[in-house]
C-alpha cells in the first residue's frame, strides 16, 4: 500500500479523464472454494479497485460522484463473530480515511446512493465484470443483464483506467523491480532441481513454495513442462527425463505488482547439438529486443523485427526457405512462433486484459489484426511510451499437429521444409522470458538479478548452483 496522496492523486486523474458521471468500483469478495466458508486464498482483491482505493479487505465498493466531487467508500463493519474467527479489521471509515476517502456507509446503502447520484447524472460508469457476484450487483443495482454487460461497460472509463495504469511510476517500478527479484530465487530454485527422475509436479511445487513464502503468491499458474510446444502446460507426475527440455513459466505477486519469466533448461544439464541451435535463435531474439523497443516505437513492429530475425536464423538450419519479408507476410513464422512478443504487465501478469486487449494493447492508431493465425495472438503492439512494463517472450515451438496441418494443407509450402520439420516433431518448444521496463531513451530488464539463461552460464549453474 503506497501513502495516502497517491492514491487521492489517482482518483482526481481518474475524475479529471472520466469526466463526468458516477464511477463505479466495486473490490473482490471472498470466492467459495467447495462451500462458502471454505473461499480460495489467498484473498485477491481487484486490481482496480486496489489502484484508486488501496484497500485489501473483501466486500468494499467505491463510488466516486464526479460531477459533486465525491467520494465514497462503502462496506460492512465486521462483528465481533467474525473477529473471533478472523481477528480485529478497521472499520470501513477507518479505511477510508487510510486512503483519503471522507465518507463511508454500508453496503445497504449503495443503491440509494447511485440512484440518487445516477437520476441527475443520468450515467454510471463501470468496467466489465469477470465475476458472476458483480454481474449480480450489476444486475440489481442497474438492471442491465449480465450477458450486456459487458457491451454496456463505460468506454470513457476504459480508457482513463487504461491511460493511467499503463505508465508505471517509480514506486510502481521499484514494486515490480522487487517481484522480479522474488522472480529469480523461484527460477533458480527449479534449475537447481531439475534433473532426470523427479516429476515435473515436485519442482512445480518447490516454485510455488518460493512465491507463497517469499510475496504475496503466484501472478499466475505455474506452467512447468517438457512438451514446452504446449504454450501453458500443467505440470504433471511426469518424471523429468535425460535428453529432453523442460520450460518454467512462473511469477509471483509482491506488493500487489507482478512478475513473469520463463526459462527452458535441459533436463540432464547439458543441450545437445540440436537443441543448443534452436536455443541460440530464441536467446538472440530475446536480446535484440533490448536494441530496438524504445519510447515511440510500436510494439507490433518489435514483434514482426524479431520474426525476421528468426526466420533468417531458421532458414540457416534448412527449416525455413524463400525470402524472409515475405515470408513473415504470410504468417509462416507462426509455425514457430504462435504468440506475440509479449504483453503489458503491472498490477495483472496480464495487465488489464480484462477491460479489453483492444484497449490495453492496442489504440486508435495501431489496430490488431484477427485474420492471421499467430498475429491474431498479438496483445500488445501500439507504440511504447516510457513507464511502460511488458515482456520480452519469443519462442520457438514444434507443434506436431500444425505441422501435420500445414503440410496437409500445403500451407506457406514455399517458406517451410516440412521434410525436415518431420524430425522435430519430438522436439519439444523453447522460451526465454523477461520483463521489460521502456525508459526515456530505450528499455532495461527488471529486476536486479538476471536468471540464467545464456547457454554457459546456464549448464554452469545448473550444475554448481554458481
């Protein structure tokens, strides 16, 4: 939690870019697990919410009046029932007061208050919910179904929302720097682990402790596999076995901001030849990323100049053919690479993917394109401005039913050795992930540690631990 006047400094922007109307905040509730009193956790507040309010309790709602200059904090006092069980919280003045927030009511008065607001105002603005007990609140509240929901959320406050999050600031920056640190001690940890014989779920688990022991918990679900062509693969009781790669795609939560790397090691400690070839084009791209993406750049075109780059490299090793712009053109380096570059990242691993990536990751000037197979995958392309995060993730996969696709098809036929693709349909997939702060003259990498993954530092630490 940051000090009081950032937090009355983000609503006053958020005022100043909404404009007018009511504003609607409403914070997370406790989420049953298999019964109500058995709720998930830890507790995960509502990143939006948390951003202009600051408060982690369940059950709290913000409601800001624009046009009067208002705002409000409402929710229920606890008892001393709950006390017994939960221990003493602050009352909901109390908290209020913690953020800059002046006036307080329960949560039975909520739709007095909109209403009463709403009939001069004759708009209430909010963001589209993504769960079912704010579609409920929605519904009862405004009386728009949930199914409209979603199409009926405020487009101005989209845009404010999307406007002030993307640029981090330095204390934002400094929480994001420590979660990447808390970042590597979990990524070490599982190259420290890895060998053949134990189960792709055991070093899973020794990542998921780091992240609940050291920050808040997981930005997200650990992804730990060897069959890495599978872009978000569970860990499961595989036994790790000698000659393949496993990736690790993990990131935890500290101060409320996130983390997110990947790392592809191999299981024995040492890449064999081939895999050291497809490694080295994963690792040059994931560096050149560092020379090119600066305020004023798109990031769409970061994107497509790391595709050329691996196309040019893949057509080295006889896997691609033709001439490389063209190529990319037609999409044929999705083969390899069926996701963007990256995403933009904060609050969320994602970061505000639920009001919209159209929003998010792209603008009024940079549109996404939903044709292509893989560009289509695009989350992030409109031009970078300094604060921004986003992560640095090329990859390349060997994904046999696409392969099988393809060649069926005689898809991009005239940019692939679909004879050679044949022998590396057991290959597996490779990425290498870090996350990207744009700064006034270029970017850097967060976190003050780099985990390993150029090819010798690498083998050294998985086997010395140095």
């Amino acid at each position: 939690m940051f000090n009081k006047e950032t937090y009355v400094r983000r609503r006053t922007e958020l005022k100043r870019l909404v404009g007018k109307g009511i504003i609607l905040l409403p914070g997370n509730n406790e989420s049953p697990c298999n019964y109500p009193a058995n709720s998930y956790a830890p507790f995960r507040q509502d990143s939006t919410f948390l951003y202009y309010f600051g408060q982690q309790r369940d059950g709290l709602i913000g409601v800001i009046d624009v046009d009067n200059d208002e705002e409000w904090l409402l929710g229920d006092d606890i008892d001393v029932e709950d006390i017994v069980w939960m221990g003493f919280t602050p009352s909901v003045s109390d908290l209020a007061a913690e953020v800059g927030v002046t006036k307080t009511a329960p949560l039975s008065e909520l739709a007095k208050i909109v209403n009463s607001k709403s009939s001069k105002s004759k708009y209430v603005h909010f963001l589209p919910p993504y769960r079912h007990d704010t579609q409920i609140l929605l519904h009862d509240l405004l009386g728009i179904h949930p199914s409209k929901q979603k199409a009926a959320a405020s487009l101005p406050l989209i845009q404010a929302v999307v406007k002030q999050r993307a640029t981090k600031s330095r204390e934002e920056i400094a929480c994001i720097d420590a979660a990447c640190d808390v970042g590597y001690v979990m990524h070490t940890t599982a190259q420290m682990l890895i060998k053949p014989g134990v189960t792709e779920r055991f070093v899973a688990g020794q990542v998921d402790g780091i992240a609940r022991s050291l920050s808040q918990g997981n930005s997200f679900a650990t992804i730990f596999s060897q069959h890495g062509e599978i872009m978000h693969g569970s860990p499961s009781d595989a036994l790790l076995e000698d000659g393949r790669l496993v990736i690790c795609d993990a990131g935890c939560e500290l101060n409320d901001y996130c983390s997110d790397h990947t790392r592809t090691m191999p299981v024995n400690g040492r890449f064999t030849q081939r895999q050291q070839e497809i490694y080295s084009i994963v690792e040059e791209c994931h560096d050149y990323v560092l020379q090119v993406a600066k305020p004023g750049v798109k990031y769409m075109d970061v994107h497509f100049a790391v595709c050329r780059r691996m196309v040019e490299r893949l057509k080295e090793l006889g896997l691609m053919k033709g001439d490389t712009d063209e190529a990319v053109s037609q999409g044929a380096h999705a083969m390899f690479l069926p996701h963007g570059l990256g995403h933009m990242m904060g609050m969320d691993v994602h970061d505000m993917e639920g009001l919209g990536q159209i929003y998010v990751g792209f603008d009024d000037e940079t549109r996404p394109n939903l044709e292509q197979f893989g560009t289509n995958c695009l989350r992030m392309g409109r031009r970078l401005q300094p604060g921004f995060v986003v992560t640095d993730e090329p990859g390349i996969y060997f994904i046999p039913h696409l392969i099988d696709l393809w060649r069926q098809e005689g898809h991009c036929r005239e940019f692939l050795n679909f004879d050679l693709l044949e022998q590396y349909k057991d290959f597996g997939g490779i990425r290498i992930e870090d996350d990207l702060l744009i700064t006034d003259d270029g970017c850097r990498f967060l976190g003050t540690k780099r985990i390993p993954y150029h090819p010798d530092e690498l083998e050294a630490f998985m086997a010395t631990g140095k």
